[in-house]
C-alpha cells in the first residue's frame, strides 16, 4: 500500500506474497505492478487498516492479507482487491490461497477481471482467470461478440487446457459456476505422478504468459479501451447486478472461509470493513 | 405426430429413430412418450410439412425427420422440437445427432429442455442434458435456488461425470456454451479404450437413467408445477430473451448443418417452416 503503510513491525506486507511458491509470487508481482502502473491515477491508496491488511489467528497456524485500492471517481473501476491466505492444515500440509480482482463501476458496461490460485497439495492447484461478464450473453450477443469473441480470450483458455496435466475444475457452488464467462479458465493442475516440478513449470511458463495476456487484454479492451455511453436505465441495471454480485462473491469466498480459519471475531472485523467499502 | 400424419409411402417416421442405436432409440421413444403422456392436451398436433417431418438429400447420403408440437395457449409450453439426422461421412462412418427440445413461452420463467445426442464414431458420442435458465443468474439468486441448487439436478451430473469413459464437452460456441446452466450435462463419452459395447451399456444404464430423472425434474417442477404469477414487464423480458435464444439456438444448430448436408434449397425450406412457428 505505499512508503506510508509499511508495516515495519516484522509482520508480511501484501506484495511479499511469504507463502506462494516462486512462480506464483513472482507472477503476483509482476502483475499487480503492471495493474498499478497501468491504472495509475486511476486507483486511490490503500485505506484498508493495518489489522486488516494483516491478521492471523490465535495459534498463528493460519495468516493472510488482504489490500484494496478504490477507482478514482472519474475512472470504470470500482475498486482492485488483491489477497492471500495461507492455512496450515491438520493432516500436515497447508492451504494457500492467493488472488487478485477487479471490480468496474458502472459507468462502463465491461467485464470486471478475477484472477485466482487455490492450492492445498504441494502437486496440485486450481486457478481461475476470467473476464466475468457483467451482462446477460444471450440477451446481449454483440457484448458476447466484444468482449469473448473477437477478444482472443479463447485462445489462452484452450492453450492451457491443452496441457496434459490440466483438468477442467467445477465448483462445488452453483453460484460461482453462473459467474464465470463462456472462455473463462477454471481449471485443476495436478503435477503429481509428472513430478513435483512441473507444477512450477507449468506456472512460470503457461500459467505466466495466459494470465499476462488476459490482463493486458482487459486493460487495453475494458479499462482503456473506447467508452461507450452507458444509459441511465442500464446503470440502475449495472448497479443492482454488481451489488449482488460482489457481495455474494464476497460472502461466498472469504465469508466462508475466515471464519473456520481465523475465528468469528476476525472474520467478522474484517467482513464489516469490506462490506463498508464495498 | 399421430394416426392423421401417419406416413405409408415408405418413409420413415419420426418416432421410429431408424439410424439411432437402439439405447438410444428406445430412451428417446421413452422421453417423447413421457413428454406427450403428461403433458397431454397441453400439446396441439404436429402441423409440420409432410416434406418437412421427413427429408433426403439428392443422393440419400443424408436423412433427417424433425417433430414438433406448439403448446396450447393456456399451456406453460411454447412447443416441443425433436430431430434426428443422419449423414453418411466422407470417411466412412456416419454423423447421427438425436435431440429432444421443449421451449416454455413466457406465462412462466421456468427453464427450457434440452436432450441431445451428436455421434460421430461408433464408440463415442457427445451427451447434452439440460434445463437451460431464462433469467440471467446473477441477478436472480432465489431462480437459481430453486430450479438448481433445490431441485437435484446437480446429482445426475455428478453421477455421468464419475464414469471414467466420461469427458467434460466444450463447445466450439461461445453462445451455446452461456446457454448452458450451471448442472449441465455437457459431455463427451469415449469407450474406444474400454471396448465398443460399453458405450451402448452407458447409453441404455447411466445416460437413459439421468435423461429421465431430469425429464421428471423439469415436468414436474417447470411444467406442472405451482405457477408464480410473472408481471407484465417481465413477461416483455421472457418474450425478448427467449425469441433471442430461439432462433440462435436453431440457427447455430439447424442452419449450419442442413445447407451443407442437404443443399441450400431443402434447408431454406426448412428454415423458413421453422421460423414462421418460432
């Protein structure tokens, strides 16, 4: 969150990512630097409070952090959300969950962005990259056609698929599944009988230069790109529909977790504090 | 279409299914039996073409009978469209897709249904089964609870997707997949590996049994079902969306493989019988 919120206390800030493996982290970085940098102005500091940006639990068996950057009043977005989470678990191994969105206001029509790696063996993870549509696609086939058909996002989705260590991942909530766009990446990467290295592989190489080009995708297609007039009736529409959206995505995802993790009383700080923003 | 239609020149019928395997014949002759049993006077008789319930191409390499019954107007039902196709390859072997469709009109939001087998090779063959929704999800969390998260469809798709012979099936359409709910079945079954005869196996077991668990479902929890008064505004909303997903549905399907496997002139004739009742 800047010189100004360094935490010089001891305790990890956002950007060191002490939990994900080297391919993660230095992905994370790299894009989150390029989000940052590309944004800019767009983006306000961090005003998330230090207990926030950092917390664990009582036995200090489980850590994580969260840091949120809000849209300028003038820019599409609505706010970036970055976080990781790390848990160790009772059978020995550890939980590790790191990822970054965003979320658009709506004075734009366009996808908001989610990218994501769940991993709880030290040979397999789940990773999620999409463009979630913020629009009815069969009500709307020329915003289908904008953004998934003409925008090369395919092309990422069946590059990944195509490695033999890659399975398509459903998620076990309805809800979840209904958010992800028709050339969304949803997969499970499970390196364990190719070897425990080609999970790093796999990372640094595919999974680096898929997400790279889907960021860059959105920033020049959704962010950047040419503003349409949005009507006041589809902004009430907008509004509604991503006001659900980020909360039961919210609720959905940390709601569920923090409190088995950290407590009730830690998830419930921090649960206040993003409802309040969001 | 009943004993008025009856065709005694020779040619097949609708219901005789002559290039279906017979699992696949005897669910589909079970499915359309079901669907005209219960729904009964809700359905009008079949008006369609003679030329049009059973087609050829010049060189009878290509075969096809489409099937449709338009709801009665204080029905919940717009009409049920069946079809099978059969087309002599190139190759050697043939393409055969069987389908079963019922579209709702707009006195209910209730989902649509779609059944629909696409074989190509003697051991394979790609397996749809759906419910497909009629609002947009997101939006309408109570919609998806009840058609999806309450109604049991989840269990039939996690049964077929256990099978190992069992592959998740992306469609090369960006559309048809936003078509799909979050329990679609949408999959490919491969018994190359295990054997031919397997594949008739899961057919007449796995396949025939989730085919009509669904039906069921979508009979007795869309059809037959309380009824929810729908406003006049959406009812606007239904009949836009659902004449969206009509004819795309029929145009990507339909329209894109009858001009190459029966010529332009006998799929005009047939686009232009279906689009005056869709």
């Amino acid at each position: 969150c800047g010189a100004a919120s360094q935490m010089d206390n001891g305790q990890p800030r956002f950007k060191e990512f002490p939990y994900a493996s080297p391919a993660i982290k230095n992905l994370m970085v790299d894009l989150i630097s390029t989000v940052e940098n590309s944004l800019d102005s767009m983006l306000l500091p961090c005003t998330l409070p230090q207990d926030i940006q950092y917390f664990h639990n009582q036995t200090d068996t489980a850590h994580a952090s969260l840091f949120l950057r809000s849209g300028s009043p003038s820019s599409p977005i609505d706010f970036i959300l970055g976080s990781w989470l790390h848990c160790e678990l009772p059978t020995g191994g550890a939980l590790n969950i790191t990822s970054l969105s965003s979320y658009m206001n709506n004075s734009t029509d366009a996808p908001h962005l989610v990218i994501e790696f769940i991993q709880n063996t030290p040979t397999s993870l789940v990773f999620i990259l999409d463009l979630p549509h913020r629009k009815d696609l069969i009500l709307h086939p020329h915003y289908l056609k904008t953004f998934y058909e003409d925008s090369g996002l395919e092309n990422q989705r069946q590059l990944l698929n195509k490695l033999s260590e890659v399975q398509p991942y459903v998620s076990p909530s309805l809800y979840i599944r209904s958010v992800f766009s028709p050339t969304a990446v949803v997969l499970r990467i499970d390196t364990s009988s190719s070897g425990g290295e080609r999970l790093e592989e796999i990372l640094r190489d595919d999974v680096s230069s898929a997400a790279k080009m889907v960021l860059e995708i959105w920033l020049n297609l959704c962010v950047l790109g040419e503003k349409q007039g949005i009507q006041d009736e589809e902004k009430a529409y907008l509004k509604t529909r991503d006001s659900m959206f980020k909360s039961k995505s919210i609720e959905t995802d940390i709601g569920s977790t923090l409190p088995r993790m950290f407590g009730q009383e830690t998830a419930d700080r921090v649960l206040s504090v993003l409802r309040e923003i969001i």
